[in-house]
C-alpha cells in the first residue's frame, strides 16, 4: 500500500471454522479475490455493514514505513472535523500491542485539528501496523443490521440462518445490487428480507398459501413492502437477473427427487445465474437442467450440512 490519490479501504474480517468456506465464497464475489487472512485490502467501497463477516473497515487516508512519517504526513494533511475519537480493535497479524496504540493516538491526536469527544464523537480514527506499514485511517464497525431479523414474527427450524442468507444474497447479486432477484421458493422470507435490507430489488415466490402469508407479515414487520406472491414457482412467466433456490427436501412436507429436479429445471427457465442450496450433493440434477456449476461451498448448522452451488 501507498499515499495514493486512489482511495483504499482495509477491511478486517471474521468467521467461524464452519464458516471459513461461505465467507470466502462471499468475498470472492465482492471482491474478485479470497483473503489469505483475516482482513483484505481493496479499492472497493462496500458499506462495512454489508456482510455479516465484515467486523470492520478502515477508509485509508494514510500509510508510512515508520510512526514517525505518519505522523508527519498526517499533520500535512492539516485534517479538521467537529470532534472525534480513535477506536481500538483487533486485527489478525497486527502488531500494535495496547502500550504502543495508546502513545500511538495521543502523538496523532495532538496534529489533528479537532477536539476529543469520547462519548459522541462526529467520526471515529483507527490505527494500525500490517505487513510492517503504519495504517492511518476513518474506522466504521458493522452495524449487524440483520440481527433484527432474527426478531421476525415468524420462523422455521428449516430456514437458513439469517447471517447464512445474508452472505448467500451477497454471493448470488456480488457488485451488481441493482439486478433482479428471485427466491422461488422463499418460505418465511429469510432470503428477501436480507435482500430488502440490503436494498435490492427481489421478489419471493411460495407455494402454501399460510408460508406465504407468513412471510408477507415477516418483510411487513420491519417495514419492507411486501413483495411475497402465493405462487408455484412453475408458473413464474419473468425473467430475472439471479435466483436463489433453497430446494425443498420434504423435512415437513413429503418432496421427490423427481420433483426437486422439475424445480431446478424451473430455475433454469427464468434466470441465467443461480445459487442453490440443497441437503444432499445433486451436482449431476443442476448439470442435467443445463447449468454449470462455477462455485461451490458448504454450509454447517449444528450437525446439518447445506450444499451451495453457484451456477450459469
């Protein structure tokens, strides 16, 4: 990294073992790259509330070899605001222990043209050393928005974790948040609440009518309009820009496999790209209806595993 002109952004990441491969998958789709640690820098400007990996980002206003030209470069910078603070947070491979951080903030509070305010500060600063380069910088902190959601009226055992359908939204639309978006199969609406919450145009497609209306109440509860059509997928007529297709497996209501696959082949009818998430691996189903698997990860929940395919 260098003082370019071009802004960068540090982005400081984490997950379970369990959720190592789903974050991957989601930051590649971001991105166009996986992190090798925890953290990953990139030009790209993605909201650090986005994905439920995200712990935080730094929008980069500085970097030098030494403190000491850090703090040089920033006084140049003569950086003026209402008030502000520094935020100290954990990154993997960091090297700033709390001793050096502390003398660390108070030398580059004092070339900041700004008074402290540790209660309600107008901006947060952050601080740290990477790769052996001083990294100066705006910190924002996720806001965990999609923890609401777990709040929704109705729910199901089956559905996916909210930070699961969070992420698999992310990996299905990537840097395209204006495409179009279908669930059609969409139960309690887990997957589009996370999609309207991240303000993407989705509509949700379910074939009993008492889920439907489940999920109608469950997008309404926090606001959302709702766009939930008491349908069969077979009969959807648009054409849309991704789908994502959690496919029924008969936990609660009696699925065939002949009928799974009548359903996949459905997707292929209405979109080009989809992400599907199955109980058991049907690579040789998706490929029969005339996709290509690009992308692949698993999902663990307790001791029940989802398959993901990302497909064309």
């Amino acid at each position: 990294m260098s003082d370019t002109c071009e802004q960068s952004y540090l982005y400081v990441i984490n997950y379970s073992k369990e959720e190592r491969a789903l974050c991957h998958l989601e930051m590649k789709s971001l991105f166009d790259q996986e992190p090798t640690k925890k953290y990953l820098y990139s030009h790209r400007n993605i909201d650090p509330s986005r994905s439920p990996f995200f712990k935080l980002r730094i929008s980069v206003l500085s970097t030098a070899s030494s403190f000491e030209e850090l703090v040089h470069i920033v006084s140049e910078k003569k950086i003026t605001c209402d008030n502000f603070k520094f935020a100290r947070f954990k990154i993997e491979d960091g090297k700033l222990d709390y001793a050096t951080w502390l003398y660390s903030v108070t030398e580059l509070g004092k070339v900041i043209q700004a008074e402290v305010d540790m209660k309600n500060p107008t901006i947060q600063f952050g601080i740290t050393i990477v790769d052996d380069v001083w990294i100066f910088g705006i910190y924002e902190k996720n806001e965990s928005p999609w923890v609401q959601h777990n709040l929704k009226p109705f729910t199901n055992s089956n559905s996916l974790e909210t930070r699961a359908a969070r992420a698999i939204v992310n990996i299905a639309v990537g840097q395209q948040v204006q495409a179009s978006l279908v669930d059609p199969c969409c139960g309690i609406g887990t997957v589009v609440l996370e999609a309207l919450s991240l303000a993407i145009h989705v509509t949700g497609y379910e074939l009993s009518w008492i889920i439907a209306n489940q999920a109608k109440q469950n997008v309404s509860y926090f606001g959302y309009d709702p766009c939930i059509v008491h349908e069969t997928m077979h009969r959807i007529t648009e054409q849309y820009d991704v789908a994502i297709l959690d496919l029924p497996y008969g936990l609660f209501s009696h699925v065939t496999h002949t009928q799974q696959k009548a359903i996949i082949a459905s997707s292929r009818r209405i979109t080009k790209k989809l992400v599907i998430i199955t109980c058991v691996d049907m690579d040789e189903d998706i490929t029969s209806a005339g996709f290509t698997i690009v992308d692949r990860c698993t999902v663990t929940k307790r001791a029940f595993v989802r398959y993901v395919r990302v497909c064309r």
